[in-house]
C-alpha cells in the first residue's frame, strides 16, 4: 500500500502551513525506518516519515507522546544536523512521489547553514537522504543494493528516473489540455500518476467529457488544498483489530471520496460488500488512521507468524531427536550380540583360528558347534578382544536405560510443544499471544526484550566486548551480559557447554553466566543462590519480590537461525525462585 499522488499532495500542502518557519526541536527514531521531526510549532507538531518499505509515508502526528527506541545511526545524524534548524520550505515535486524539506540554521561561528531532507516513497526502494546546501548526500536512511536505486555518501544526489513523461506538466486545471494531448485524456493520465483514482474511474465513469470533468475536480482540489478525506475499509475502522489483515483494496486513503468505492475482495474477483467509508477532517488524520491500523494488522501478524515458526521448527527439531534416539534404543538393545561374541571367544580360545581380523570358532550355543566369526582386533590378545566384546555388551545395556530415560523426556517435550501448534495457529488478539508467549517460555524459550513496536533496524555487527563480573562465595566467576547482541556472544562465543546459564523465566533480561572449570554436575547452593539473584537483579523483574529464573548447563542452550538477539530455546533447565538484589561486593566490568 502506497500514498495517492493526490493523498501526498494533500498532506505536504497541509504539513507546509503548520510547518515552515518553524524550528525542529528533535528527531526521535521509533524504528523500522521511523522517523519523527519534532517541531516547535504552538501545537507542539510531529511529522512522521516513514521509509518503511511495504508502507512508506508521511504526514503530521499532532501533539502527543511516542514510543521512542535507541536511534540509528541515521537518526542520530538528522538530530545532529536538524536538531534547531528552521524548515524553510517543505515541498513535493510536481507528479512524483518525492518530498523535499529544506532548513536553515547557524552554525557555531555564526554563519548560514543549509541542509536538505529528501524522502523517496517509492515502494520497496523508499529512502531518506540528508544533502548539504551543495546537494551531496550526507548520510542515508537505508543502504540499498539494486539497480534501480544504491545510494552513496559524498556524491551529488540524483532524482529518481522515470518520470521523464510528466515534466512541464502543471499542478492544477491547466494540465486537462497537456493530459489530453499527451496522454490520450484524463484516463492515460491517471493511469500514470494515480492508480487509486484511474480504477475509480474506469468503475464509475463511461464517457471522456465525464471523465474530464473528474480530473478537473482533483485538479482544482490540489491547486485550492480543498480536500475530503476517506478511509474506505472491509469494516468500520474501530471494529477493526489484530488478528486480520486486509486484502489489497480491502483499506483505502483518498483524499476526496470515490465515485465509486470498491467492494471487498475485489482484488480475487470476488463481490463482496461495499467497503465502510469514514470520514476526517485533515488529509494527516485520514492517514495516521488508514496507515496505522494497517501497520498495526501487519506487526502482528509477522509477530504472531514469528511465534508460529518458532513453536513449528521446535516440534521438528524434537521429532527428527526422537527418531534418532529410536535408533539408538534399537542399537543398544541389540548388544547382546557382542556378549554371545565374547562368551564364543573365551570358550573357544584353545581352538580359534586367526584369520586377519576374525577369529573363527565354535558356536557355544549349537550342539553341532558350528564355527562362528568373531570380529578381532589383531593387536590384541584374544582374552583381552573378548574382555573388549564384554565391555561393548556392557555399555549397551547401560544406554538402553539411558536412552529409554532421554526418549521419554524428548517424547513427554514433543507432545508439549505439539499441544501449542493449534494456540500459534489460532491466535488472533494479543490476549492470545500474550498465552501463547507464557507457554512457550514454561517450557524453556526465552524471549527477546518485548517492544510494543516494530523489531529494530539492523545495525553493523559489533563485538561486544563488556560483561558485568562478580564472584561467588565459592570462587566461581559470575559473568552478565549487558545487551541482547552481548548475552548472545557470552552464552555461545564464552560460556563453555559445561558453564551453569541463568535467566529470569519469561522476562526481558541479562544472560549469566557461572564458570565452571572443574566440570561440576551442580552449583553449589551459595553460587547458584547469588546467581539466581543476580539473573533476578538484572532483568524486568527487578522490582518484584521474588522471581522465577530457569538454570542449567550451557550445553542445553540453543538458537534457532533468525532468532532474535538474547532469545534462546532450553533443551531441559530447573527453576529457581530468588529475590532480586546484587552481592554487597563491588561488581568489575571487563
């Protein structure tokens, strides 16, 4: 879903009369591609743009409060470079979906200092650039590699191609004559700047002199600002919620209404119901409604498809595990056949005879003593091969106990985790995966740091280089991530399979880590106690009196390919309650 040519027009006209000659007092970054320019207005104005490929868009927030994450380097730069500088204009160039904002501002020696924000909502190839007063790019919101658009940082920005058709073509009624010339009529036209309104015409309007008549009607709308927004959807907008999402003409933003709405499902042929229409005072207010609940209908279902993904690759994981140790079981009980070798070669050691690596004698367990093979080690001495023999026969019942213990636990995990493929499936309101989320942390997953928005954009790869040290009562170093990206590296690049793993259950928090050296089967009490606290200390549940945190050995941790930084699965762990606090002792950072 993209902006009408028309929609876009609307709202840059009505951001430029709030906006310009007004300072910015901040850019906030709320992830994803983002942004929100922060104004000095007496409304206290936010603009938003949003480079988000699958819904790029602009247009004013209003005076309220937004859920501000960690900024990217990008936004980190546009504070830097914006944060006190005056929009001197904010304009779209005619017939393309390119918005341009410029601004002014004094530098520290007193001198004029100019900055450009382009922002190209182009689909999947959306971005924003930061120019200098000369046009050179400074800095970029996405790093593309395409074709079509790879921006670059220290050359002269260059526009979009493709739209070489519309040039000279004015933004208003004079552009009915130029439409008809070029174009072959207002049809042509619209089919190149505005899909929206060319399908609203080709089902509302036979004739060219109707059809003229339209165009002229969303010329005078864009030279005179005289607009009437509609949000057209599949159902009212406030009966709307998680859990569905919209077919492709099945949530609509105009900027004046249609001559002929669409039905729902259209877009499969169907011919379902006329859409609901909902009206707004501003082109802003129509979009932040249309745009956001579609966003919102989005993050849900890649959340709530995140979560179904998880809980469909553990039960394959555990499946494929419980084959293989079926097959093990079967190996393990077949080793009586080396007690019966062993048994053959003792009994037989006067008369065997040594073929290379076999030794050929009688069968104990055949009245005829038929002659039996027994594999041989030739470096051996046969009673020392037999004692070998013995030793596998040993070894094997010892794993059939073993095995038939470690199926029954991956057998009894299974039909768990195959118990919460029908929740994943059906979940369709946070309430449900709220559930679904509790479950999967009972049984050992624990989940990255819960944000109420969209997942982060991806920075560089760092090394983390800082944990948080402590040591226990009993000498054993106590280690704490400080960061999704570090806990990560503590628990796979540091941790040993034999070190203790700690976390508070179901909670965002700090990986711990407890060396153990000696390759100890269990904590001691003191140690595990300290670190429980600290797990506890360190994750969202500082406040609360007593805490659950799961521990076991580094060896049962393991992650999943596209897990999030800090989110892990745990094969088996024990729980532990502990109450948050650190040890009196001074903690050192490495």
């Amino acid at each position: 879903m993209t902006m009408d040519q028309f929609l876009l027009h609307a709202v840059v006209s009505e951001a430029a009369s709030r906006l310009v000659e007004h300072e910015v007092l901040r850019v906030v970054y709320l992830g994803r591609c983002r942004y929100v320019l922060r104004f000095t207005t007496p409304s206290r104005d936010n603009l938003l743009l949003c480079a988000r490929p699958d819904l790029p868009r602009l247009h004013l927030l209003g005076a309220r409060r937004v859920d501000e994450v960690p900024p990217d380097r990008f936004a980190a730069r546009l504070d830097q470079e914006l944060a006190g500088a005056v929009l001197a204009s904010l304009t779209k160039r005619p017939w393309d979906r390119v918005v341009e904002m410029r601004f002014r501002l004094r530098d520290r020696e007193g001198g004029a200092v100019e900055r450009c924000l382009v922002f190209e909502l182009l689909g999947r190839s959306a971005n924003l650039f930061l120019l200098d007063a000369r046009g050179v790019v400074l800095g970029y919101c996405r790093d593309l590699r395409s074709e079509f658009r790879t921006p670059t940082a220290g050359v002269r920005y260059q526009p979009p191609p493709g739209r070489e058709t519309l040039d000279g073509i004015p933004v208003g009624p004079e552009a009915i004559d130029v439409a008809r010339d070029r174009f072959g009529g207002a049809r042509g036209f619209l089919e190149k700047v505005s899909p929206l309104f060319a399908r609203d015409l080709d089902a509302a309007v036979a004739d060219a002199a109707a059809a003229e008549r339209r165009l002229a009607a969303l010329l005078e709308a864009t030279r005179s600002d005289a607009w009437s927004p509609v949000v057209y959807s599949v159902r009212p907008l406030h009966e709307m919620s998680e859990g569905e999402v919209p077919g492709r003409n099945d949530l609509l933003v105009s900027p004046l209404p249609l001559l002929a709405p669409p039905c729902s499902g259209n877009e499969r042929g169907g011919r379902g119901a006329r859409l609901a229409s909902t009206a707004f005072d501003s082109p802003s207010a129509a979009t932040e409604a249309g745009f956001g609940l579609l966003e919102r209908l989005r993050d849900f279902k890649d959340l709530r498809d995140h979560h179904e993904a998880l809980v469909r690759r553990e039960i394959e994981r555990l499946a494929t595990l419980t084959g293989k140790l079926e097959v093990e079981l079967d190996r393990a009980r077949a080793s009586d056949r080396y007690r019966r070798l062993g048994e053959a070669l003792l009994a037989g050691l006067s008369v065997a005879r040594v073929e290379g690596d076999t030794a050929i004698v009688p069968d104990p367990y055949d009245a005829a003593g038929a002659p039996m093979a027994v594999p041989i080690d030739p470096a051996l001495p046969l009673p020392e091969n037999a004692r070998v023999l013995f030793e596998r026969y040993k070894k094997g019942k010892r794993g059939v106990i073993t095995i038939q213990q470690r199926l029954q636990a991956v057998r009894r995990r299974l039909h768990e985790w195959q118990a919460l493929a029908g929740p994943a499936a059906d979940t369709r309101t946070p309430e449900d995966l709220d559930r679904l989320r509790d479950e999967m942390a009972r049984l050992g997953l624990v989940h990255a740091p819960r944000s109420s928005k969209s997942p982060r954009a991806v920075r560089p790869k760092e090394e983390p280089t800082r944990v948080r040290r402590h040591t226990s009562p009993d000498g054993l170093a106590i280690l704490v991530g400080k960061s999704g990206q570090e806990n990560d590296t503590l628990t796979f690049r540091v941790a040993s399979p034999w070190d203790f793993w700690l976390h508070a259950a179901d909670r965002p928090g700090a990986h711990v880590i407890v060396r153990n050296p000696q390759r100890l089967k269990a904590l001691p009490e003191r140690t595990l106690k300290l670190a429980a606290e600290i797990a506890a200390f360190h994750s969202g549940a500082r406040q609360e009196s007593r805490v659950d945190v799961h521990y076991t050995q580094r060896k049962h941790v393991h992650k999943k390919k596209g897990m999030p930084s800090g989110q892990v699965l745990l094969r088996r762990f024990r729980t532990i309650q502990a109450t948050p606090r650190l040890p009196t002792s001074s903690v050192e950072d490495v």
